[in-house]
C-alpha cells in the first residue's frame, strides 16, 4: 500500500491538525496578549510605549533566531519532544516577566523566552502537518493556521477581561496558567509523519528533490524567494496588528470596542485561511499567495482613512481575511518544492524571516507614535513594504517536476 493510501486512511492525521491549532492558538495568543497590555503597563510603570513595544520587537527577533533551530531539531528528534519542551518554556517565561520590575528585565524576559517559546511550537507543528497530508494539504495547514488565528478571539478578550478585573501583572500570571494547563497534555498528541517513522532521515521515493542536500537547499532561489516574501509580508501587516488596538483608544474608542477590533480581525482571519486554502489547493499555492499579498497591501492602507469603530470593523475584517489567508500558503509552497526529511529546517527558515518582519512593526509604530503623536504613517509605510511582498512573490518558479525515467520497449519480435 503507498504512502499516500495509508495517509488518506489514517484519521491520526486530523488530531494532528486539531493539536496543532490549539498550541498555535494558546501560543500566539499568549504573545500577543503584549499588545491588550500595552497602555495597562505604561500607565502602571511608567514605561514609554516605545518601551513595552520593544518587547514585542525583541519577542520576534527571538522568534526569528530560535525557528529555525527548533525546526532543524524538529527534525532529528521529532515534533512531540520540540513542542513540549516550548510550553513548559511559554509558561514558565510568562510567569516570571509578571514579576519584572524594570523595562529592561520585562523586554529580556517577555521578548527573549517568550519569543523561543512560540518559535517552537509555529515550525514544528506546521512541518509535521504537511507531512501528514498528501491530498487537501492546503486546507489542513490553513485549518492549523486557523486554530492559531482563534487567538484574537479568544485569549486577546480573555487577557482584556483580565484586566479590567485584575492588575496587569495578575493577569499575565493567570495566562501563564492557562498555557501550562492546555498546552502541555496536548503537546503529549503529537507524533512524526507516518512516512518518516523508523526512515532514520534519509531521502524518501517519490519526494521533491529528494536528492537534494540540506545546503543545496538553503542555498536555492525557492528557498531565497520564499525568505524574502515572508520578511516582507510579515513587516507589512506587523505594525497594523500590534498598533491598532492603540490606535483605536486614541481615536476615542473604550478598551473593550477596540480590542473587539481585533476579535473582528481574528474572525475575519479565520474565513481567510479556510477561503484561501481551498484556493490554494484548486489555483495553485503560489498565484494565491501573490493575488493575496497585493491585496493586503492596500487593505492596511485603509487604515489611515478611519477613525470610527464601523470603519474600524471593516478595515480589520478585510486586513484578517487576507493576511491570515496568505500566511500558511508559505508551508504549502515548501512542501511542494522541498523534501519531507527537511520541513522543519525549511519551514523553520520562512518562519525566522517572517518573524524578522514581525519584529519591525511594534518598534516602529512605537516611535512613530511616540514622535508624531499618530499612527497615519505606520499604515503608509505598511503599504509600501507590501507593494514589495507582492513583487517579490511574483518572481517565486518552483523547481521542475521530476520525471520518471522511462522503461525503453522491449524489441518486437518477428512473426
């Protein structure tokens, strides 16, 4: 029986997508609770918002360094060890940057663990996925992707319920409750793609390239491209994500609507990854992804032309469809173009120079704000960066598609 029957048959493979939501989501949302936090910390500490945003800035930048370390070993020792290790990590590093005291011990603290922490479940957890699946590939990482989308609709107003109760430090504590609680029995779900159990790493029939070396493959075009398309897809919707909600309050806006903004985001980004893996595994990952990034490109301009919460809804509606609907389409394309034995070093690749462009936007904003008391020139700026995403997507040629060797006919014999 081949791979792909067994694949098809084994329902595993749908536990492996459900887990993988789920640590994607308590993840991303625990970093993300940063920007619900924001004001609460500055006002309380007295922290610039320059400050506090820097260890968003720092988080990605850790993110950025430990993805590709955590995919590579993802790798060699499996997804399970990775992603378990990474929520006692996410836990341990939340509770201790409630107890800063200092901007600098939060920014080390919260940017540094944090950022590691969430580098290992994002690789890891998307390499596995794509290994499990040989048809509707597409959609099952979107799913994933989804479930980590659910964050701004779940732990985002969880952590602003928080603290409207709680002080921020409390608040902080009590997520670092939830991440050991949930993620670390899920973690215990996880298994190695079928195909790769008792293979020892070496190359499999029938894979893409599987000939290729790991340094043929980080030296390729593919994976150059994919680098960079990522960096700056990232650094377009970075700013626009972290900011916004900041945005809102100074437009006049209470707390709770202006985090809403953000769980109209996630809503709207859940439809995008589904839309947009169901369009991926019919047009093809690559013309998606381009279509996509020149949409979002215009969808963060927007912003600069709103300032009441109706507008606000419909601005974060389209910019989460989009930008979430783009995000797993990198997985895809490295599936499609890279052999399986390497997926978490690759994929670990794309996610360190997204995570690299993430690291642009919460610093950025942060000084804009704090030296033009606006944020018009954040979403300006945005723009442009995904004007250049889209073109250097277009330039993306996966590699030719291998051919089977033909079996010369045997002779004819004569009558």
């Amino acid at each position: 029986m081949s791979h792909a029957q067994t694949e098809v048959q084994n329902p595993y493979r749908w536990v492996i997508v459900a887990a993988g939501g789920l640590l994607g989501c308590v993840a991303i949302g625990a970093m993300f609770s940063l920007p619900v936090f924001l004001l609460p910390i500055s006002r309380d500490t007295g922290w610039s918002v320059t400050g506090v945003s820097s260890a968003m800035t720092i988080g990605f930048v850790a993110l950025a360094l430990a993805s590709m370390v955590w995919g590579t070993l993802s790798d060699r020792i499996g997804p399970r060890r990775v992603v378990l290790g990474g929520s006692v990590l996410l836990a341990v590093a939340l509770a201790l940057a409630s107890r800063a005291t200092t901007v600098i011990e939060f920014q080390l603290v919260f940017g540094l663990a944090v950022g590691a922490a969430t580098a290992a479940i994002f690789a890891p957890m998307m390499a596995c996925v794509t290994g499990w699946f040989e048809t509707h590939r597409s959609l099952a990482v979107s799913l994933v992707s989804a479930g980590m989308g659910m964050a701004p609709m779940t732990m985002s107003p969880f952590a602003a319920w928080l603290v409207t109760i709680y002080d921020w430090r409390t608040s902080l504590l009590l997520i670092a409750a939830v991440a050991a609680v949930l993620m670390i029995p899920v973690s215990l779900l996880v298994r190695r793609p079928p195909a790769l159990e008792g293979n020892g790493g070496g190359p499999l029939s029938g894979e893409p390239q599987d000939a290729m070396s790991m340094g043929q493959a980080l030296r390729s075009p593919q994976f150059v491209i994919l680098l960079l398309t990522n960096f700056f897809c990232c650094a377009t919707h970075s700013g626009p994500i972290f900011h916004t909600v900041s945005y809102a309050i100074t437009c006049g806006i209470p707390m709770i609507a202006a985090v809403s903004i953000y769980s109209v985001e996630g809503l709207a980004g859940m439809g995008g990854r589904v839309a947009f893996g169901l369009l991926g595994d019919r047009l093809g990952a690559k013309r998606t992804l381009v279509g996509g990034l020149l949409l979002q490109a215009f969808a963060v301009l927007a912003y600069v032309f709103v300032s009441q919460l109706g507008g606000f809804y419909a601005v974060a509606a389209l910019t989460g469809f989009v930008y979430a609907g783009v995000m797993p389409l990198y997985a895809v394309l490295a599936r499609e173009n890279f052999p399986l034995r390497m997926m978490g070093t690759v994929i670990g690749g794309t996610a360190m120079a997204g995570s690299l462009g993430m690291a642009i936007g919460p610093l950025v904003g942060g000084l804009i704000y704090d030296t033009l008391d606006s944020y018009r020139w954040l979403y300006i700026g945005a723009w442009g960066i995904g004007i250049g995403a889209f073109l250097i997507a277009t330039t993306f040629r996966p590699f030719p598609t291998q051919e089977a060797v033909p079996v010369a006919a045997p002779p004819l014999r004569p009558v």
